[in-house]
C-alpha cells in the first residue's frame, strides 16, 4: 500500500499552517488596536479635503457635500459610515458599507469622492491620493 503523505509533507503543512495562524492573530491584534483609537472620516472630493467627520458623537444622521448633493452618507452612534445613495452607474460605494476601523476606505469613482476613516491625531505614514 502507499503512503499519501510522506514524513516531509506532514512538516510542511504543518509549518504553513503555524504560519496561516500566525499571521491571523497578529491581523485580528492590529484591527482591535485600531479600533480602539479615536476615529475621523475624511471626505475628499477632486483629491481635496472637503469635510471631516468626527466618529465618536453618537449621532445617527445623513448628509450630504456641497459638492455634489446626489451623494448621501449616513454617518451611525455606533460611529460608522457609510455611502447611503449614489446617482453613480454601478453603486460600488453603496454595497461597499459601513466603514469603522481606522485605514479603512472607499470611494464613488464616477463622482470623485473619497471616503477615508483616519485616526484623530494624524500620522506622518499616511497614503497619499490623487483622484483626477
């Protein structure tokens, strides 16, 4: 009879997955962390700060940007947001959510807004955009 796994396999398998779990509790660690700290949205329209909202009032309330009004966020006491309408075609942004943890972001492509969770006191390793 013949063997189906042999004496090397079974070792690096088991690394793999030593490492898979690994690297699964450190993600789960630094999402936490991130969570914890207090939270702002950015809104950005043409790759300009137009608005920021902070995340920790415990308001539930939509709105929308000067800038185009066909755009609606819904901002939750549980301090997520999220794109609550677009007029965009293929409403990406919409089914995208509610955003939360700090360094979370998406976007209305088709309407040039950006929506970007950040911590309150900013960071020097921030990412930088240009929507054109």
């Amino acid at each position: 009879m013949m063997k189906f796994v042999k004496k090397k396999d079974l070792i690096i398998i088991i690394l793999i997955l030593l490492i898979a779990i690994t690297l699964y509790f450190v993600y789960n660690v630094y999402n936490q962390n991130s969570g914890k700290k207090e939270a702002k949205a950015e809104i950005y329209y043409e790759s300009e700060l137009i608005m920021t909202v902070p995340l920790n009032e415990k308001i539930d309330k939509t709105f929308s940007i000067a800038q185009n009004e066909h755009v609606i966020f819904h901002l939750y006491e549980d301090g997520s947001i999220r794109f609550e309408e677009s007029d965009c075609p293929d409403k990406v942004c919409i089914k995208s959510g509610r955003l939360k943890f700090i360094g979370s972001s998406t976007a209305c492509l088709p309407n040039k807004i950006i929506l970007k969770i950040v911590p309150v006191k900013g960071t020097d390793n921030d990412v930088d955009m240009i929507v054109k």
